[in-house]
C-alpha cells in the first residue's frame, strides 16, 4: 500500500469516507458512485523485515519513518480494521484443513450479512450491512453498556481515538456481535474492536 504515491492514496479519502468521488475539471464537476471494499497490506518497513525474528532488517530509520508517513493520519482513520499479520508457517499452508475452515467461515459470514440485512429491512434507507450505517443508525443498534461507554470515552478523551474511528469501533462492535449471533453489544465486543484501531493510531 505505501508503495503508491502519497497523491494517489490520499484521493482514496473520499470514496472509503462517503461511498462517491468527485472529479473536478476546468469547468466540469462529476460525481461517480465508489462504494467498494478496500483490503491492503504493506509492509513493515520498506525491505520488508522490521522487527522479524529471523531476518534482519536493512532499512535505516529514517527510511522506515519516510515509509510509514506514506500513509497519513486522515487516510488510516477512515480503515474499520488493521491488523498485524505473522510470517505464515509452511505446516498451515500446507494443511489440508484450509479449504473446509474457508467454507465455514463463508457460511457464518453469509449468514451474519443476511441478519444484517434482515435488521435494516425496516429502515426506509437503503442501507443493508453495518458498515453504511449512519450517525442516526449506529445510534440506535449500536448501544453499549456502561462499561464499554467508559472505556470508549477514555480513548477519545486521550485523543487516541477520532470521532470518526468511534462510530468506527461501534460500527465493527456491532459486526463482531452480529457474527456471535448476539443481539446485543457487550464489553468484550468492544474492547476487540478498539483492538484492530488503538495499536495503528497511538
């Protein structure tokens, strides 16, 4: 991802923010529909292997702090989930087991969006998973209990975590409930999702 040019990915703020992009010329103005999924990986570091246990990295650190500024505070705040992702050892990915975990976890998901879509059937917008909700819906179906409300306003109030990635967090608290099959969001549903933000944001 850092490897594009630091124009090309901050143009992409827009359609992950709204579900559109706005081209402007002269004397012309389009707006074009761009609602997508975006999945991206990048690097550590720009040789690849910063902090590995078993390589050792050849970048200096002003290298590696040029790399990451690649990717800017505004554009990182606007991805639902950023994860660390391990070396993978020859013994998984020669397993023979992967193929039936994939299929299981298309069932469980397949059936977590049609819950999803069952849940919004009653709205009058045409929103059909949890991540197009708006202010209006992440306030009514993604309410939180005392604790997770604490929890959540010690990260905002730290500055650690925007008023975007807190309609974020709730956004993706919601999914992971959604995916256990609960009706409701509970504590540890949230402090997952402030899991896949807070490590990238302090």
């Amino acid at each position: 991802f850092p490897e594009f040019h630091r124009d090309v990915l901050e143009s992409l703020r827009q359609p992950l923010e709204e579900g559109r992009i706005t081209i402007l010329r002269a004397k012309e103005k389009l707006t074009l529909p761009a609602n997508f999924t975006m999945i991206a990986a990048a690097n550590p570091c720009p040789c690849g292997y910063y902090k590995d246990p078993n390589k050792l990295c050849q970048c200096q650190p002003s290298q590696i702090a040029k790399y990451k500024r690649k990717l800017s505070g505004p554009l990182i705040d606007r991805i639902d989930i950023l994860i660390e992702v391990p070396p993978v050892k020859f013994e998984k990915l020669a397993s023979p087991d992967q193929e039936q975990q994939s299929s299981k976890i298309r069932e469980k998901i397949e059936k977590t969006r049609q819950a999803q879509k069952q849940r919004f059937e009653k709205e009058s917008s045409s929103i059909l998973l949890n991540s197009e909700m708006g202010i209006p819906e992440i306030k009514k179906y993604c309410q939180v209990d005392e604790k997770s409300q604490d929890i959540l306003g010690r990260f905002v109030d730290s500055g650690k975590l925007s008023g975007r990635g807190y309609h974020r967090v709730l956004k993706v608290a919601r999914t992971i409930a959604d995916l256990e099959e609960s009706e409701k969001i509970s504590y540890n549903h949230v402090t997952e999702a402030l899991m896949y933000r807070i490590k990238e944001e302090q």
